[in-house]
C-alpha cells in the first residue's frame, strides 16, 4: 500500500501569524483544519508571569519565545500550565552559559501551539525525546500555530 507525506505551512506577514501541518497515511488530506480565531487567551505576558488559556482546544503543548538583547529562550509548557513564571525558569538554571546576560528586558516575542491528537503533553516529550519509542510510533497528523510579536 503506498502511502503519503503531506507538510506545508501558511504564513502572513501582515497579521505576523504562521500555521503548519503535516499528514502521513494512504490517502492525501487537502484540507487545512486552519485554528478559529478565539481559540487562545493570552492575560498576562510579563517575563516573571505569563498566563494564557485556550478555548475548545486543548494542543499537545505551547511555547514561548522570550528575548533580551542577543538572548532568544524558548519555553516549551503543558496547556494545563495556566500560570508560567519564565524568569524563575530560566535564573534556576544557573547556567554558565547565562552569566553575565541581562534579564532586564526580557520579553514575550513569539507565542505557538501544537497539537499532536491523542497525545498530551508528557506523552509528546515521551515520544520525542525517547529514540526506542519514536522508531515505533510514527506520528501521522499534526497541527501548529505560531505568533510573533
């Protein structure tokens, strides 16, 4: 049976939002599920709380980018995680690499979803970061969104 890889991304540089899927299977999907409008809530995007809630979906994690000067971290979390303190993540990590960096203007720059059906959030990361489990379950559908801001 042969079978189809289907990827493609949409961008638009006038609203500064990108969209991206990708199928595998028997049959190629042309249709693209594009995420109504509405179906995130950012309330807070301060570097010491960042909180957002999503409407009638519930993606496989988000990610933020936070940048400072020639900093650029991204932050990957579970939709679960309403409430996310970035700059407590990043100063706990007393990285060496760090030293020396200003926090000061650390500040939300990208904010995106993705959305792998039937997998959460630890069932994600499990997958993706496991090089046994990822040889034997192949992901055949995802979905992302993307901001910048």
């Amino acid at each position: 049976m042969e079978k189809y890889a289907v990827s493609a991304n949409f961008s638009s540089p006038a609203t500064k939002e990108s969209y991206a899927l990708y199928n595998y299977g028997p049959a190629v999907n042309t249709t693209a599920d594009y995420p109504a409008s509405g179906v995130y809530s950012i309330h807070s995007a301060q570097k010491d709380n960042f909180s957002a809630t999503f409407i009638g979906i519930k993606p496989s994690y988000y990610n933020l980018t936070l940048t400072s000067g020639n900093l650029h971290w991204q932050l990957y979390a579970s939709p679960d995680s309403a409430i996310v303190n970035p700059l407590a993540l990043i100063t706990a990590q007393n990285s060496k690499l760090l030293q020396g960096q200003s926090f000061g203007t650390l500040s939300l720059s990208a904010f995106g979803y993705l959305n792998v059906p039937g997998l959460g959030f630890s069932d994600y990361f499990n997958l993706a970061t496991d090089p046994v489990l990822i040889q034997n379950k192949y992901v055949m559908h995802w979905d992302g969104y993307g901001k910048t801001f």
